[in-house]
C-alpha cells in the first residue's frame, strides 16, 4: 500500500479507535503528510468496515514497517493520532462519572490502539498456571522484558546523573518525549493525575502489561522509593477511587524490592493475585474492627482486614515499624548492618464489599559468605531459571521469566530426545547452555536419553514449577516448619494489634 493511502486510512482510524472527532481528520491526514513531506493526499476509498473491525493497530504498523518507516516515526505517527493528554483526561473524568471501571478501560483501550502497549507482541509470553494442593502460582516466559541481575539494581540506585532529563523511566517528563538511547520514545503516552493521601500522582499503563490492565501509579516528584505510614493511607486512597483494582508498593530495599527504587511509585491492576487465594494459616484477632491472620503461603505475609482505613493504616504501620527492629539470629534475620537497614516490607491493598484488605509480605536483603546475594533471595542453585530480584508481583505468586528460557528449553528437550551425547563437546558448541549444567544432568540421571517430545516438554514444566515454588521458600523470613511457624506467631503476637 502506498503511504498516502495508509495515512489516509489512519486518519480514519484515528476517528472511530482513538475518539478524536470527524472534524479532525482532514487536519489530521494533513499533518500526517507534512510529517513526510508529502504534498497531496490520496484519493482512495477508505475501507471503513475492515477499519472499524480491528482490534489492534498491528495491521498499520506491519504496512508501516513494511515500506521502511522506523519504530521511532511509528511512535510519532501514532502520538498525532491520539488525543492531547487534557482531552484524554477530559474523556476519562466523563466516563469516570458514570463508572470508574469504565473509565479505566478506557484508558488501558486506548494504549493498546494507540500502539503505546504492544497487546500482540504480549501475547506471544508463555503463561502457565500451577496448581497445588492448596495454592497455585502464575509463571510466564516475557519475550520483552530485559534481564536484569540485583547487581544492575543497586548500581542503577547508586548512580545519579546530574541533568538528566527524564531523570528517570517513570517521570512524568516521559509524556511526549522523543526518547534517548536508555528511554524509548513516549509522544504516544497518556496519564491520569491523581490525588493520594494530599499528594499529587499520576497513573499510566505499563507497556510491558505482566497481568490485565496492569497499571503504574507515580508519585510526580522524582523522589526514592519510601515505605512510610503515608503510604498505606495513599494505597488506601487508591482503591477508594478504583475498587476494582488492587495496588501495591516494592519494598524500599535492593534485591527484595523492583528494579526502579530511585523513584516512588506502586503498580496494581484488575486481576486476582494467587497469594489473594491464599487461606488463612493462623487468625490473631478478629472482631468488628480488625481481623489479623497469617497467611498459608510460601513467603511470609501478615493479612489485616478493616472496613475503617485509620484503624488498618495504624496496624500496618505498628507491624512496620515491629518488623523493622526484628531480630532473630538463629532465622539469620538480621536487622541492621553497617548502617544499613535489612528489614523491609512489600504491602499490597485491594478493597472487598467496602472491607480495605492488606497483605504485608516481610522482606529482609541481608547478605552473607553463604549467601552473598541475600539470604532471603533466590538461591544460586535456581539461577539459571531466575537470578532476578523478587518484587512485588512475584511474591505474590506471579513469576515474570526471562525470554532466554524458551529457547533454551526447547534446547534442553532435544537434547533429551537424543539417544546419546557427548556432554563436554556439546557445551563447546552451546555455551549458553553451561548454566543449565546441573539441570541437564539433573534429568539425564532420572530419565535417561531418547525421551519423547511430550515427555521432555512437561519434564521442563515441571522443573520450572518446583524452581519457582522453591524461590518463593526461599524468601520467606520464617520457613514454613515448626520452628518458622513458631517465631512467626511469637513476633506477630508481640505486636499486640
């Protein structure tokens, strides 16, 4: 197709997929051939049918590439298109009068038609559930996430550039920005300002989008991440406006918290974590006001429940500021070292038939000979599958592993359907392949070559399921044995909440 008539239907689509008005299109098909110095625009007839039957803006953007247009002018092409982020947030706030769930889908529509989240390429991940008995977790394989390793983090925080603009991914200087060599460009963004706790945020979409609508909530002033009692009263804010959400906060510490810390902001979504299906293993206090217990899951999680939000916020900050001086030498939870904090916490909030309900998850980064990316942190025996730290999202069950699995799994079953190899001289010709050694042999030992396609296929499922039920033991402060179950009831009881 020629370009002038791919603006042209672009044009269009813009009308009936991204709201702007009839009005617009002639001004829009104008600005689109002064953007390629074009001097006339096409005579064509636009297929309205086809246009108003799709559901993403792939078709576009395949012709696009197709006659050799960049990523970057794709980006722009799509920004012109869309609304100004007031009109966005004009539409959102008419919306928002009726049904503050319907404005939200609007918004999260609207990036996915605009090209800002990439819904096709994201569909691509590998999801898989895996029940147990009585929990189960969320794995996916993301083919667009960058691995990053707890050593990139802690550089990344203690690296500061002195005017950067954007200071970072997250601030609101990313809306309309061209992007560098470190952000891709955002002209296509738009958000939603918000007010939480008297302090001015703002919502966006993430373009990786992990889970449905998953959504980023950031403070507007660059600033490091800080779990304080504010924050439960702003998490508490949050599902006031938009109940059908939950929303949480990384801890504020390297290795137990998210890749970005240098600057506040939450992440929440319309979805149902696994670690929300978890039961309760023991309840502490439960009456009219307040219900305490702990929950049966991997990590270690303090769940309060309240329909008052002062009455929740003060209990989440008394198990905050317990758990930040807890010290128990024979669990190697260690508090404080060098000056430095080790006892963190991740909170997570949504809101149930009016009922505000809080999962704290306790962290700890603490490092030793043993363990000298943390102690509470996946153990190196499972780093081939993940070496990540765990945030927010995955401690509560919902694993995000890196794109290199699939190939490499794939690579490790035909290995397996061989009826012999020669293990050195193959790792000579596969040396990416070295980090899944003790894997390798692993299976070899247990089942032997010449396997068949299906059985090697759910033999690697297998693996990473146990793997990533093992990383969650992992980070669990108290283990999930007597004496873990003991010191757990005892610090949470000590609370007196």
């Amino acid at each position: 197709m020629d370009l002038e008539d791919l603006l042209k239907d672009l044009s269009y689509y813009s009308i009936y997929h991204l709201g702007r008005s009839k009005f617009d299109q002639v001004y829009l098909e104008n600005l689109l051939l002064d953007e390629f110095n074009l001097s006339c625009p096409s005579n064509k007839e636009i297929n309205v049918k086809e246009i108003k039957e799709l559901k993403t803006p792939d078709k576009f953007i395949d012709e696009l590439k197709n006659i050799g247009i960049s990523e970057t002018k794709i980006t722009k092409i799509f920004a012109l298109l869309t609304p100004s982020p007031s009109q966005v947030i004009d539409t959102f706030n008419n919306y928002r009068k009726i049904d503050s769930t319907l404005a939200l889908d609007y918004l999260y529509n609207l990036q996915i038609k605009n090209n800002y989240i990439k819904k096709s390429f994201l569909e691509k991940n590998i999801h898989w559930i895996n029940k147990m008995k009585d929990n189960e977790i969320e794995i996916t394989i993301n083919l667009s996430k960058p691995e990053k390793n707890n050593s990139d983090i802690i550089k990344n925080l203690l690296k500061k550039e002195e005017n950067k603009y954007p200071q970072c991914s997250l601030c609101i200087e990313n809306m309309g920005y061209r992007g560098d060599d470190k952000i891709p460009p955002r002209q296509n963004l738009r958000i939603l300002p918000l007010s939480l706790n008297n302090e001015e945020w703002f919502l966006q979409f993430s373009p990786y989008g992990y889970f449905q609508e998953h959504a980023i909530i950031i403070n507007k002033v660059h600033k490091p991440m800080r779990i304080t009692k504010s924050t439960f009263f702003c998490l508490c804010d949050f599902v006031d406006q938009f109940d059908s959400y939950f929303i949480g906060s990384n801890c504020d510490l390297p290795i137990v918290g998210g890749s970005i810390l240098s600057h506040e902001h939450y992440q929440g979504g319309k979805y149902t974590m696994p670690l929300m299906k978890a039961k309760d293993r023991y309840i502490f206090k439960t009456n009219n006001k307040i219900k305490v217990s702990y929950l049966d899951w991997f990590n270690s999680c303090v769940k309060v429940e309240s329909k008052d939000k002062k009455i929740l916020c003060e209990a989440l900050e008394k198990i905050k500021e317990a758990w930040y001086s807890y010290q128990n030498d024979q669990l190697d939870i260690i508090p404080f070292s060098n000056g430095q904090r080790h006892n963190g916490i991740t909170p997570i909030i949504r809101k149930e038939n009016k009922t505000y309900i809080a999962y704290i998850i306790l962290r700890n980064n603490y490092c030793n000979k043993e363990f000298p990316e943390g102690i509470f942190h996946a153990h190196k025996e499972y780093h081939n599958i993940k070496h990540e730290g765990i945030g927010l999202i995955e401690a509560m069950g919902y694993f995000i592993l890196p794109g290199r699995l699939k190939n490499e799994c794939e690579e490790i079953e035909k290995l397996l359907e061989n009826k012999e190899i020669d293990l050195p001289k193959y790792y000579l010709s596969h040396k990416e392949m070295k980090i899944h050694h003790n894997l390798i042999n692993k299976l070899i030992n247990n089942y032997g070559l010449g396997l068949k396609k299906e059985f090697t296929h759910q033999l690697l499922i297998d693996e990473i399921n146990s793997t990533c039920v093992n990383i969650l033991k992992n980070t669990a402060v108290f283990k999930n044995d007597e004496r873990g179950n003991k010191e757990a009831i005892k610090f949470i009881e000590s609370i007196k909440l």
